[in-house]
C-alpha cells in the first residue's frame, strides 16, 4: 500500500469504504463467473443426443467469454487495490447447473443456464447502482459485461421456446 499515488475519485483515500463495498461486489462476480466457467464446461460435454448439439456448441463459445469475465473482475479488484482471492475461498453455489439425471435432459441444462445468467444479470446490475457517480470505470466494464449476459439468456430463452412449443419443457 505505500506505493499508492492516487487521490482522485474512487481511488481517493476517502473512498477507502466505498471501494471496499466494490471490491466485495467484484468479488462475489468473480466467483460467479469462475463457477460458470466450469458448470458450462460440463454441461457442454455431458448431453446426449441429436439435440444437444446446438447447445453444447453454444456452451462452448460461452466458457471462453465468461473466462474472459472473470479476468476483467481480477483485473479490477486489484486495480481497486483489493487483492483477488486464492481458490479456497471458493464456495460453489449453482446448485441448478449439476448433471441432470438423464444426459439426454438437455431442457434440465437450458433452464439452468438461465438461472445462472439471470443470477448473473440480477448482480451486475446491483454493481452498476453501487458504483453510479463514484466509480464510473468499474460501471463501464459491468454495463458490458452486463450486455454480454443478457445475450446468453437470450438466446437460451430462444432454446426453451422451442422446447416449449413442442410440449416438451
Ligand atoms: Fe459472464
Ligand atoms: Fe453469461
């Protein structure tokens, strides 16, 4: 900390408990976006079937995009002057993304993808209100990344609607 130069605005010694309370919001993102890294990874290898194929593809695209997430989030706790956690404080949450029963069960990995990024969408936004005329650089990377989620579930929405035409979600 004794080669910290800034005062101006969020970076400003003033703002030490604002900065604090975006560091653990940015925190909490990085976790969030490190799970979906590894609940897409499995659940783009594990369906079966015909139908599967389109989804596990799009799974795929996504895993490089939500690593690319959670490295802006490092990036910018420690720009913060926070320090990004080590992986034993991770504590796994997506309880809605684990193998479904049958690997066939692609609706079961539809609808959990769009827990996770409505999980993801509902926090994100949160951050763009805590750090509103304090810490416009943080809001500019999450109304971003913000914009990137809400294409997932999009487009995931736009699978279970197929699904649910069909009678069969
Ligand atoms: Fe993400
Ligand atoms: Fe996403």
């Amino acid at each position: 900390m004794t080669t910290r130069t800034s005062s101006e605005g969020i970076l400003a010694d003033d703002n030490r408990e604002k900065r604090e309370e975006i560091i653990a919001l940015l925190t909490k993102a990085y976790w969030m976006e490190i799970e979906t890294v590894m609940s897409y990874i499995t659940n783009s290898v594990n369906p079966d079937g015909l139908r599967a194929q389109e989804i596990v593809e799009s799974l795929q695209q996504d895993i490089q995009e939500e690593l690319g997430h959670a490295q802006q989030f490092a990036q910018r706790i420690k720009e913060l002057y926070g320090v990004v956690p080590g992986s034993l404080d991770f504590s796994a949450e997506q309880s809605y993304l684990q193998p479904p029963e049958q690997q066939t069960d692609i609706v079961h990995v539809i609808k959990g993808v769009i827990e996770a990024e409505t999980g993801a969408i509902e926090h994100y936004n949160r951050i763009i209100e805590v750090t509103d005329g304090v810490d416009y650089v943080t809001q500019d990377m999450v109304i971003a990344i913000l914009r990137d989620e809400e294409g997932h579930r999009r487009l995931f929405e736009g699978f279970l609607r197929e699904f649910e035409v069909e009678g069969l979600a």
